[in-house]
C-alpha cells in the first residue's frame, strides 16, 4: 500500500509559544493548526499536553479510510541547541479523540527536558510577559 504525500511541495510549520504556565502544567491544549494539501486535503496540527507529557501529530478531515492513505513526516528542531526530533507515521481521522490517537502510539512524545530542548528563546521583553520562547514543527 502506498502513502500519498501529505502537503504541498512548501514546508507547514506550526510554531506555538511555550510559556511558564505551559512548561509546569500538566495538562494544556493548544491552538490547532489547519493547512491544506494542493489537492484540497485539509489536515490539523496538534500540540497538547497530557501527564507532563507532550504529544504531537496530524489529523486529516477525512474519513480514516483516506486518512490512512497519508503519511506524515514531523520535526523539530533547536538549530542554536543543536537539537532534533523527527517523526514519520499515519495521519490520524479527524473523529478520532485525543485518548484514541494516545493508544495507538503514533505521534511524536517529548518530555520536558526535551521541550526545553526545543524551545528557541524569547527576547527579554517576551521573558518578562511569562513567555520561553517558541517551538517550531515543520510537516
């Protein structure tokens, strides 16, 4: 079987801030991120937090017979920390819930000392506001 490609030719990058909160709790959901295929194939990016455990992966708005038809590659990466995760798995349906992508194990799990890894700083002005910095996903 084979996978088509999931984006366009252009790399998507999803780039949500890490704040203070962020980093301590232990649960948090945040922003999801529609793109769309040249084909019209619209998929989300998610981030989120569960356990202190970060989870990341990519739903496509499709029924799970198309969506197993995609195949995603995710990264991120610190280019100044010299850091780097990557991720190649199946895109999940969109009626998946949250705990039905957690069991299947395909997504990309960071702990916080990889976030931290990561995280790519903020200006001084944005570290007074409780902002880290940003992390940056590339699909």
């Amino acid at each position: 079987e084979t996978h088509q490609t999931m984006l366009k030719k252009e790399t998507q990058i999803y780039r949500p801030y890490i704040t203070n909160d962020s980093i301590n709790e232990e649960n948090r959901n945040w922003v999801i991120v529609e793109v769309k295929n040249e084909n019209g194939n619209v998929f989300d990016s998610q981030l989120l937090k569960r356990g202190g455990l970060w989870y990341y992966w990519i739903k496509a708005k499709a029924d799970p017979a198309t969506s197993a038809s995609f195949e995603v590659t995710a990264e991120v990466e610190n280019q100044d920390g010299g850091f780097k995760m990557m991720f190649i798995g199946p895109v999940h349906p969109i009626d998946l819930s949250v705990e039905e992508v957690m069991k299947t194990g395909s997504y990309l799990l960071m702990n916080r000392q990889q976030i931290e890894k990561l995280t790519v700083a903020g200006s001084q002005e944005e570290k007074d506001k409780g902002l880290i910095g940003i992390i940056q996903f590339k699909f």
